[in-house]
C-alpha cells in the first residue's frame, strides 16, 4: 500500500485505524470491544468504567469513536468536562489499536481471555466497581482464580532472611492446607510465598503489571512460568505491554480484591505493599501483619499497620485462616507436624556428604518426586542446601 490510499488523502496507518474501527463497530463481540477499550486506557479508569457502566462496552466505543462531542452530547448536564478530558486522555492512543494483534499474542503465548460473566471470572473483582478490570489475561488455570478460600502475601522486594523465613513457613502451611496464595511475582516476599506454595503442590496465582507474555522480574523468568503451569498468572494490561510505577500501584487493587485476606509480613515505611493494604481495607477485606523487631526498617510499614490501621498482629498460618470468612482452623486439613517421608527423608540426609535426589530417595524408600518437593521447601527455609549435583543437611553442627 502506497503512503497515500485511493487518492483520498488518508495515510496508511490512518486506513488501518478505519478498517479496524469499521470490524469493531460492526462486531457483537464483547470480548473483542474490551480488547479494544484496555489498549486505550490505563488500569483503573473510572471513567471508563461509568461510561462502559451506562452504555455497554460497545455503545462506549462507538461514542468515543465518535469523538469527544458524542461524548458530551450522551452526558448527563454537568458532566461536560469530565468527558472532554476523558477524550483528551484516550484519543491519542485509538490509531494503535490492534485487537487481531493481541488474539495473535495470546495464541503464541498460551493466554485466555476472561471477562466479566464468564464463570471463572473472580467474583472480587466486582467490588471495585467503576474502577474494575474490563477483562483479564491468564495463562494457566483459570479456574484457579475463583479457588476459595485464598489469601494474598506481599511485602519488601528488599525483604530480610527472617522476613522470607516467616513467609515460607506461612506460605506453605496455608498452601498445603488448601489455601491458595496470590501475590504479585517480585523479588522479596512475593517469590517467597509463590516458591513455598509450589513447593507444596499448592494452588498459587501471580498477578503481574505487564503483559502475561512479558516477564517481569527478568531474574524470575523460570519462577513465573512455573507459576503458569502450575497455577495462574494473569493480568489486565494488553499483551506485550511494559509494567510501569503506575501500573503497579493499580496492580496492587487486584491482588486486593481477588482474595479473601492480605497478609503484609515485611513493608518498609513507604512499601508499595501498603498500597495493597490500603485497598484491602478499603473492599472491607480482613488485614494481617507480621511483626518484626522494632529496630528493623524493614517491618517499620507491618508496625504502622498494626498501629493505624487495625490490622491483625499474624504470627503463623493459623492466625491467617482465622481472618478468613466462614473459615476455621478446625474445618481446614491440619498439617502433620512431621509426615514419615520427611523423617525418613531427614534420617538419610548428610550435613557432610551431598547425596544426589535419586540417592536419597533409594536409602529412605521413598519416591523421587517426594524426594524434590521437600527439598525445595527445606531449602527455602535453611534446612538444606544445594551443592553440586546434591543436597546436604545443614544443622548446624
């Protein structure tokens, strides 16, 4: 195609924008309207959301389509403004708008679409109301989004030793009872929680700023697809999109509203895992807090929470199952203080001698498989250590 189409003065990246306009005006696909509406505006829009919310997800498009008169012209009075500045704001990115793109992105990297009535759509999510995801973006189960009851764990990327000790104990005895974890996939008490619930075969879901398709953090690439496969990473943002501060921030809302509790176990001062917080007790969704010392910067934020803002002081996975609704210590499955694969496994273990999981597995007669997933957990809690092609104990002595 030549710069200029027909002779009519139209660009080529202008005649795209039309055809694709023309598809979309003229599909009853809501799906493929909510791909459209999340390219032009950011998490959280509410004015998106009072638009979609009075009209439709395709009348909304046709209206800003339109152009920033229509939108007026369909406003109740008094609201002229707030709909030219909502114009402005979304206007520039309308000629990107490439639904084909990101079904052709979902297609080559494994993601789902949800939105709002399909049956594994999180229930939560509707107490954000206007401020609502228009859709949502999972790679792995789906299903996974609606497991009752779940919690979400945040805290510091810059988190401590004790604070990732904490979380993976706490992490863990709520995964192997059944509890899923969400959390957002960063550094710190994020990878702490999700590793601990897989290492667990427990249900875990990240929720991520970018795009399903891009990782971020780049150090967690292995961590997120092995979240994908066993459990669910999702997001709102289109395919391919970058993660922003902003994107972050809004991020934190999902995380908030998809559960059923959030458990802060270290936050600094300012932590981004107090911008959870702030939105857990906003929905009305219970808070915990993990204490740390009160020299610790690290768990100055847990302390502000437990002194501001009512949140439950937590100091094991029992304390967090009582901040869950309609859930008891009693009706979950308790966790045995010791299963017989793990004393056999520990019996066979050396503090000197580093011993293959194949071997390890043959002196204590139990499975291979068994065999990994304890030492994953183990590791994550200093009990063991990878060396070489082995493991050995570390007691201490």
């Amino acid at each position: 195609m030549s710069e200029r189409d027909g002779g009519r003065g139209m660009s080529a990246a202008t005649t795209r924008e039309v055809l694709r306009s023309r598809r979309l005006a003229h599909t009853s696909d809501e799906a493929d309207v909510r791909i459209a509406w999340s390219q032009v505006i950011e998490p959280g829009d509410a004015d998106a959301g009072v638009l979609i919310g009075r009209h439709g997800a395709r009348d909304a498009w046709e209206l800003l389509r339109r152009g920033a008169a229509a939108l007026t012209a369909a406003a109740p009075d008094g609201e002229s403004g707030r709909w030219r500045k909502a114009h402005a704001r979304w206007a520039p990115r309308l000629a990107a708008v490439d639904v084909d793109q990101q079904r052709e992105r979902a297609g080559r990297s494994g993601a789902r679409l949800l939105v709002p009535g399909d049956p594994q759509w999180p229930a939560g999510l509707d107490d954000l109301q206007e401020s609502g995801p228009l859709l949502l973006w999972v790679r792995g189960g789906a299903d996974l989004l609606s497991t009752e009851p779940s919690v979400a764990i945040v805290g510091a990327r810059a988190s401590t030793g004790y604070g990732e000790q904490i979380t993976v104990e706490i992490a863990g005895d709520l995964a192997t009872r059944g509890i899923g974890v969400v959390s957002g996939a960063a550094y710190g008490i994020d990878g702490a929680a999700h590793r601990a619930a897989l290492a667990c075969d427990g249900v875990t879901v990240a929720i991520l700023a970018g795009g399903v398709d891009r990782v971020y953090p780049a150090g967690h690439a292995a961590l997120i697809a092995e979240i994908a496969r066993a459990g669910a990473v999702v997001s709102e943002v289109p395919l391919g999109s970058e993660p922003t501060k902003w994107r972050f921030l809004a991020r934190n809302r999902l995380i908030a509203a998809i559960t059923d509790a959030t458990l802060v176990v270290e936050a600094g001062w300012r932590s981004g895992s107090l911008n959870t917080a702030g939105h857990a007790a906003t929905l009305g969704r219970p808070l915990g807090a993990v204490p740390g010392p009160v020299t610790s910067a690290a768990s100055s934020g847990c302390h502000r929470l437990l002194r501001e803002y009512d949140a439950v002081c937590i100091t094991g996975a029992d304390d967090v199952i009582e901040l869950l609704p309609g859930v008891s210590v009693s009706s979950v499955d308790e966790v045995p203080a010791e299963l017989p694969e793990a004393s056999r496994l520990d019996a066979v273990l050396s503090a000197r001698i580093a011993r293959t999981s194949e071997d390890l597995a043959a002196r204590a007669g139990i499975s291979i498989a068994d065999v990994e997933a304890l030492l994953g957990l183990w590791s994550l809690t200093g009990r063991v250590e990878r060396d070489g092609a082995g493991w050995r104990a570390l007691r201490g002595t």
